[in-house]
C-alpha cells in the first residue's frame, strides 16, 4: 500500500512562486522515479517533470525549462516541485507520482491558479 499526501497549491499572481510537496508512505522502496503531471480543465494529463532515482536524471515539459525544478528530500520520502515565474496556462491541477517496482501511484491533486 502506497499514500501520497499532496501540499502547497494555491493561489498565486502571474509571475510569482510556488512549491509543492509530495509525502510518500507505506511500502514504497525501491521507487523507480517520482514526478509531476498536471491537468488544465478540458485537457489531457502532461508531464511536468520526472526525476529518474537510478541515475538521478530529469525530464522537464519544455514550457516549463528554466522556471520549475524537480527535487527529493529522501530522508522524508518527500519530491518537491519549485515553480517560479508561473504563467496564467501554468494554471491545472497538479498530481504527484511516483513508480514503486513498475508500478505507478497518484496523489490526490492540488490546485494551482495563476491569475493574470
């Protein structure tokens, strides 16, 4: 059993920053990689960001480059996302995920709002 416990979503104005976190618990080693997606309304789940644990390495969404980072505190079980300089269409919401031998677990969402 896995849990994922979601925080820092909000609201924010156009330029400004977030962080969200992401507790993880229950039987969860080895994990394989933990990341971010988010869902605007009307649209699919993309890819925010991924962090790779075999190797350390990270994919980031091409609109986000440069502005949001993806990071561990592996004493915590906890992956962060740094969002800066947020954009009106970073607005979604945003899930954590992370693949514990192949297998994927979601967090329940947190909101994110950019306004303009």
């Amino acid at each position: 059993q896995v849990q994922l416990v979601e925080s820092g979503g909000g609201v924010v104005q156009t330029g400004g920053s977030l962080k969200l976190a992401c507790a993880a618990s229950g039987t969860i080693f080895p994990i394989n990689a933990m990341g971010w997606y988010r869902q605007a309304p009307g649209k699919q789940r993309e890819m925010v960001a991924i962090l790779v644990t075999s190797g350390g390495n990270t994919h980031y969404l091409d609109s986000v480059k440069g502005r949001f980072a993806i990071s561990t505190d592996n004493d915590k079980n906890t992956v962060y996302l740094q969002m800066n300089s947020l954009k009106p269409e970073d607005t979604a919401v945003y899930y954590c995920n992370i693949i514990v031998r192949a297998n994927p677990y979601w967090g329940q969402g947190t909101q994110v709002t950019v306004s303009s």
